[in-house]
C-alpha cells in the first residue's frame, strides 16, 4: 500500500464505523400490549369502592388510553364494571393510575367484607378491553384477563393493596 492511500482508508474506515453505529442507536417503536391491574381498594362507609387501576404501558412509545371496560371479580364473585374514558397518555414503559368508584354487588361486599374481619388475602380478577392510541398509529383495542391478589395495608383500616 501506498504511504499516501493508508490516511484515506482509514479515514473511510472511520466514516464507515459512524455510520453503522448511527444506524444501530435507532429507536424501534414497538406497541405492546398494556397491562391493568388494581393497585389500591379502598371500601368506603357507605360500601362503595374507589379503585385505584393501574394501567401499564410496555410500548416503547407513548400511548393515550382511551377507554377502559373491565369486569371486577373478588374471589369468584362479580363485584361490578369499572368503565371509564381517562384519555389518559402514558408514556413509552411506564404506568400511571385512575380512580373508579364502583357500587360493589351484594355478594362481592360479603367476600370483602369476611376477608377484611380475617385480615385474609383476597384474589380479584379483571377481565374486558383497554383502547389505546399509540403514538402516530391508529388506535387499538387489547384484551386483558389477569389474576392477582390484595392484602390489606397495615394501619389502614378498609384498604387493600
């Protein structure tokens, strides 16, 4: 190789280099599907609810959720629809939550109510659709069907986390 083509090719290799690695730090959008859950619930004197929903977004993007039509079961028991619209953007892997408040069925308020006298752990289920609208796409309507549990929060007295 020539004294003088050496400076050159590294140069092109430097450039070259820059290139690829430019082209490697470019963000993917993905849209994932959401998660909901309850985070927080809370029964009130009157025996209503507030539930705190959480709802987490595991694209890589932000998303507005649009609307929200979940069924609540305590143990096996329908303990009422939470429906709401929060418009809500959450940005790209986080989470934020929503207040419902539910008028829970009679039969859902006896299974909160023996778990709460035994400091029991109590299991829920939401089933349903969440809309949302990732960013710069069309909106989108996802399933969920989740199962967790709830335990009571020390020193609150009728709330459970």
């Amino acid at each position: 190789m020539s004294h003088r083509f050496r400076p050159r090719l590294a140069l092109a290799l430097i450039v070259i280099a820059s290139l690829a690695l430019t082209a490697c730090n470019k963000t993917v959008k993905r849209v994932s599907e959401p998660a909901a859950s309850v985070q927080e619930l809370t029964v009130r004197a009157d025996g209503s609810w507030t539930v705190a929903l959480r709802l987490q977004n595991f694209s890589s993007m932000p998303m507005t959720f649009d609307n929200v039509a979940l069924q609540l079961k305590v143990s096996d028991e329908d303990a009422g629809q939470l429906q709401l619209k929060p418009a809500l953007s959450i940005g790209g892997v986080s989470a934020d939550v929503v207040n419902v408040d539910i008028k829970p069925s009679s039969g859902a308020r006896l299974v909160m109510a023996d778990a709460l006298a035994g400091n029991r752990t109590l299991g829920y289920s939401l089933k349903g659709t969440v809309s949302a609208t990732p960013q710069e796409k069309k909106q989108r309507t996802f399933e969920i069907d989740s199962r967790s549990t709830l335990n009571q929060a020390p020193g609150l007295p009728g709330v459970l986390r």
